[in-house]
C-alpha cells in the first residue's frame, strides 16, 4: 500500500494529477461560497484557484509529454514542453489579476455587503490546509525530477496559501468591525500578489524558450572540474542551456595531439559522466582538438 501511495504521489504524473483534482474541488467550493455570501474577496480567490487548476492541467499535459524520448522531429527531445507549459500559466496568472483589479473597483463602487461570512472563513481554512499539503508534494517530486512545470505549480499553489491566509483575516476583520470595504481592498491585494507572480514566472520560462546559459554559477563549476583534470590543456565555447527540467552542455576541451583515439575518447567520458553526476538530468556533448594545433 505504501508503495502505490509513494508511487502515485512521488512520480511526476502522480503529482500533477493530485494537483488537478484538488484545484477543482477548491474553484468549486470557492466560487459557491462566492457567489452565495456576496464577497469579492472570495470569488477571487475562486478566479486564483481557476487559474490554478488550469495551469495544474497544463502542468500535468506538459510533464506527461516532456520525458519522451528524441524522435526525427524533436530530436532534442521534448524537454520544452515544460518551459511553455510554464510561460502560459505565467500569462493566464497575469490576466486572472486584472480581472480581479477590475471586479474588486466594481464592488467598491457598488457598496455590496457580504454576508454568511463565516461560511467563507472555513471555506478559507480548508484552502490553506489543502494546497499546503498538495504544494509541498509538488515542491518535493518537482526538486526530485527537476521538473519546471511542477516548480511552477507548486508556486501557484503556495501564492495561493498566502492570498487565502489574507482573504481569511480580512473575512474575521469584516465579521467583527463590519466594514465592507475591506472586501474588495483585499481582493485587489491579492490581485498584486498575483500579478507579481505572473511577471516572475514569465520571465524566467521566456528566457528558458530562447535558450539563456546556464547560470554563472554552474557555468564556474563546469570550469572547475576541467581545471582539476591533469589530461585537459584547455578548453573554449562552454554552450549551455536549459530544455525543460534537463540541462544541455557542449564543449570543446584540448588534449595532447600524441593521445590515441580511445585515450582520448576514454577521457572525454570521464568528463561527461562527471557532469551528469552533478547535473543530472543532463545531456553533455565534447568535442576534442588536439593542444599543439591551437598552439
């Protein structure tokens, strides 16, 4: 029994799935208790689990198709997917904080007091419970698989905590002093919220799409383990980019020119099995010149 839990929680697929089912049963819930006591805040943060869900359907459709393997069209395999994955959810998180900017300043105008709040107030409370739990699941297999599309939900999900543990203390703070007006004000904070993080996670997907380097810190460590290996003269044009949760290393690395073939093929896989020891999952491609030709 413990193996299928793990096996179901622990795998990408597994993961993406539990966000799903969770997502729907919150926008439901939420929505509802929206729509039925009245309060902006809370049909927000139905719009905020409604973008939520949809980006853990995305996530789910990316993570399912990202692992094939290379085929004749795609034959740097599919890694991609992922990075669109999240630049979409990223747009969609953008445009659900707009909507709310724009039905909280409706609901300011319109001076609407919620009622049944206290309905809202669980309502809220099983939220927060919820996506904690699902979020640190995803958090944990997304570090695991290096999945940028889980990464990206579970961030989705853990915005979602904080923007419900403030729809929730502003439910109270309307409950007991009565002023309505903190409902929408509330909602338009979330709205930033959200908005803060559509901007974030679309600058880091885009930047993936048109095949940014590796970080400077990685890029420092791929140096250090040339600059360690005695064999190696030198090396040139480290090219190093990102395709969904794998990394893509190519290299050139000088050996001396006297080395025979399988010595030098022999060293070249002591070093790409040294990266993909550190950088797993990782596709590394080396390209030896003799030293006395650079010369």
């Amino acid at each position: 029994m413990n193996q299928l839990i793990e096996k179901f929680f622990g795998s990408k697929t597994g993961a993406a799935k539990v966000s799903v089912i969770s997502n729907f049963i919150l926008v439901l819930l939420k929505l509802g208790i929206g729509v039925f006591t009245g309060a902006v805040s809370i049909v927000s943060e139905a719009a905020h689990s409604a973008v939520d869900l949809l980006a853990a359907c995305i996530a789910y459709l990316a993570v399912a198709n990202s692992d094939k393997k290379p085929d004749k069209k795609h034959t740097y395999g599919h890694g991609k997917i992922e990075n669109l994955s999240g630049a979409v959810e990223a747009l969609l998180i953008i445009f659900a904080a707009i909507w709310i900017i724009y039905e909280a300043v409706q609901k300011f105008s319109a001076h609407e007091v919620p009622q049944f709040l206290e309905y809202g107030i669980v309502v809220m409370l099983i939220s927060i419970v919820i996506n904690y739990f699902v979020s640190k699941n995803l958090l944990k297999v997304a570090k695991a698989t290096q999945s940028h599309a889980l990464e990206a939900d579970a961030l989705h999900l853990q915005a979602d905590i904080w923007t419900s543990v403030g729809v929730l203390l502003g439910l109270v703070a309307i409950k007991i002093t009565g002023l309505y007006w903190l409902d929408p004000i509330i909602a338009m904070l979330v709205a930033i919220i959200i908005f803060k993080a559509g901007y974030s996670m679309t600058k880091k997907n885009v930047y993936e799409l048109i095949d940014v380097a590796l970080p400077e810190e990685e890029r420092l460590i791929i140096q250090s383990l040339l600059d360690k290996n005695p064999l190696i003269r030198g090396y040139r044009h480290i090219h190093s980019r990102r395709s969904g949760s794998k990394r893509l290393i190519d290299l050139y690395i000088f050996l001396d020119g006297e080395l025979k073939l399988q010595q030098a093929h022999f060293i070249c896989d002591e070093v790409e099995y040294e990266l993909k020891q550190i950088f797993a999952p990782c596709e590394v491609t080396i390209h030896p010149e003799p030293y006395e030709k650079e010369k």
